[in-house]
C-alpha cells in the first residue's frame, strides 16, 4: 500500500492562559510591547522551520524571570485523527534530557550525603563486573568513565526490561574505551548505571524516587516513565520521514531499558517548571547547582563542555546550559540563559531534527527585549 505524505498546516497563533499554581510556581504573563514582538518573530522562524523541515508537531515555551512569557502548540500531535499540539498537555519523548533529571536526584541524594561521587561504582552497584580501571559516579555523569554508546540497532530495541539492574545486561561485559578520565564519549548506558547506583543509595526503586523527590514537588504532572503497555493521556504519536520526506508513524521501541538517560515523556510547560526549580534553587542548594554545572575536564585539561546532566553551549558570546533529547519520534531541546533566567523548551514529535540554533534565535529575542 502507498503511504501518503501528511501536510502540516500553520496553525492560528493562540495563547494558552494558566492559572495554575504548583509547588513552588505560579505562572502568569508579563505583557509589553517588545515581548509581544519577540513573540510575533519567534512564531514566524517556528513556522518556517516547520514547513522548511515538514515536522508533524512543535511545543514551545519560553519563560523569563520566573514567569511563563510564551507557550504554544504547532501543528499535531496525532496527524490521523486531528489532534493538535498542547503545549501544557501534549507528552513527548524527551530523550537525553532525561538526564538533567536523573542529574537532580544525583544532587538530592548528594546533600544527604548518601553518594560519594569519587567512590569506584561498586560500592553502591556491586552487580556491575570491575573493569581494568576503577570507574565512579563523576565520571559516568559526565561521560568520561569510558563506557560505550548504543550499537547497531540498540537505539530501536523494543524489548522490555522490567528491572534497572537487568538493562545493565547490554553492556555489563563491555571493555572500557579508555582510562577513565582522560576522554569524553558520550553514554547513556552509563547512566543506566547511576540510576542503579541511585536505587542502591536511596533504597528505593528508581522510578517511584523520581516521582516522589523530583516530579513530584516540582509539580510535574504532566512528567512519567513512557510503559509501551499502558494507557498515558494525551501522549503524542511518533513520526518519522523517509527520504522524500514523507511523514511515517515511527517504528515501536521500549526504552526501559534507558530511563534514567532518555526514557521520560514530558511536556515543555513541565520542562519550564523544572528550569525554574533550578535557576530560583527551589530544590537543590547553589553549591549543589554549581557542582552540576560547572564543565568536567580531562585529566589533560580539556573542558568536556559537560558537568553531570548538564551541557554548557556558546553562542553569540553567551553561555547557556541545558541538554538535547533524541529518541524514536522525538526531539527536544531545552536551554537555559541563567543570568537573565531564561528559559527555552521545544518538542518534536519527529525522529532527528536538527533544531539549527532555533532555540537560541528564540532565545535572544527575548534577551533583546
């Protein structure tokens, strides 16, 4: 059978007013002149990305000093049956920025002093085999322990895995690339290893600690663990393009073998919520903060550009922080400008979308302003 290629048309600009106090947060918008502007140019490059890359649907929201300045829905959510784009509601696969969370619950338990980020990962993951060189928790946070990558097609696997310490099986048995600390690669195997250093530290599993220390009294309603067999409101369809850039549903994978490092869904409202968290210190001390930020180097000198979560990126001068998500059927991108506490979250329910700076052309309209 021919698979027709979908058409994604502009939708009509609209607000989405909040009310909604949560935790710590009350959103609301600050109207002016210039921050209507930024607005108006921001919803014409979103637009023209859109038709330029035929993407499905795009989530943005954008918020400056502690106040959601501008959230909006493009295009669809679920192509088939109409279903438009919602930015408050519409779940998306977030990918790697799953690790800014897992980063939180690093800090958490940190303070508490329950993890020793120097300690070899045996002490709290005795499961996991040694390897030529000792390997510990700064390390796998930011990435330079020397664990590999996926392989093959390990990124599309749709096999279950209904235990952190049982996804450790795809790579428990691997040599190390290199001594650790002397080079970055980046792993999100290694961070199925803290999240099983996580469990053992907090003595709880890692999903109900997730909700209960960090979604939880952040607010995140709208933030959960993607199970392929369960029923999840107002989760987005996934696609992908083929060489014609045709839009197809994407193929089925279950990332449980990953959550820690790429297997949320969440929405850019939510995303919001957690950047705030961070930037007014609402759930972690600055020093923490700091800790996980600051840029990790090689035992040569060489700034990886990455802290334990966190990826420091240079543009026009500024340094933002943040991280990038893909997965199958999705990309994220979520930013952070902190010394003017900006916020920029995008969703796409598409595979591979190369965002082409379009978070930070965003963003310094709103720093402009």
């Amino acid at each position: 059978m021919e698979k027709n290629m979908f058409n994604v048309p502009s939708l009509v600009a609209k607000w989405i007013s909040i009310g909604l106090s949560v935790a710590f947060f009350t959103f609301s918008y600050l109207p002016s002149y210039s921050q209507d502007s930024a607005i108006i140019a921001s919803q014409k490059l979103v637009k023209a990305f859109m038709q330029k890359h035929h993407l499905p649907g795009l989530s943005i929201s954008v918020a400056k000093k502690g106040k959601l300045i501008w959230s909006e829905g493009f295009g669809y959510a679920d192509l088939e049956q109409g279903v438009q784009v919602d930015p408050a509601n519409t779940k998306f696969r977030i990918g790697s920025v799953s690790k800014t969370f897992t980063s939180t619950a690093i800090g958490l338990l940190y303070e508490e002093g329950k993890l020793n980020l120097e300690a070899p990962i045996q002490r709290y993951v005795p499961e996991f085999p040694k390897k030529k060189w000792d390997i510990n928790l700064r390390q796998l946070a930011g990435h330079t322990a020397g664990i590999r990558h996926y392989r093959g097609e390990e990124n599309w696997s749709n096999k279950y895995y209904p235990t952190v310490l049982e996804g450790l099986a795809i790579f428990r048995e691997d040599s190390l690339l290199f001594k650790p600390g002397t080079d970055y690669s980046y792993s999100s195997y290694g961070w199925n290893l803290i999240s099983a250093a996580l469990e053992s530290a907090s003595e709880m599993d890692f999903l109900p600690y997730m909700q209960k220390h960090v979604f939880g009294p952040m607010g995140m309603t709208n933030t959960v663990p993607e199970f392929m067999d369960s029923l999840i409101q107002n989760r987005t369809r996934y696609y992908v393009q083929n060489e014609q850039q045709q839009l197809l549903n994407a193929p089925t994978v279950d990332n449980s073998y990953k959550w820690a490092g790429g297997g949320f869904l969440s929405t850019t409202e939510d995303l919001i919520l957690f950047g705030r968290a961070f930037l007014e210190n609402n759930l972690l001390r600055a020093a923490t903060k700091s800790l996980l930020w600051t840029p990790q180097k090689t035992t040569a000198g060489t700034s990886t550009d990455y802290g334990m979560g966190w990826r420091t990126y240079h543009f026009d001068g500024r340094d933002w922080i943040g991280h990038s998500g893909g997965s199958v059927g999705g990309t994220t991108i979520f930013v952070l400008y902190p010394p003017e506490e900006l916020i920029v979250a995008i969703t796409v329910n598409m595979t591979g979308v190369k965002y082409e700076d379009l978070h930070f052309k965003i963003g310094a309209y709103f720093l402009s302003e």
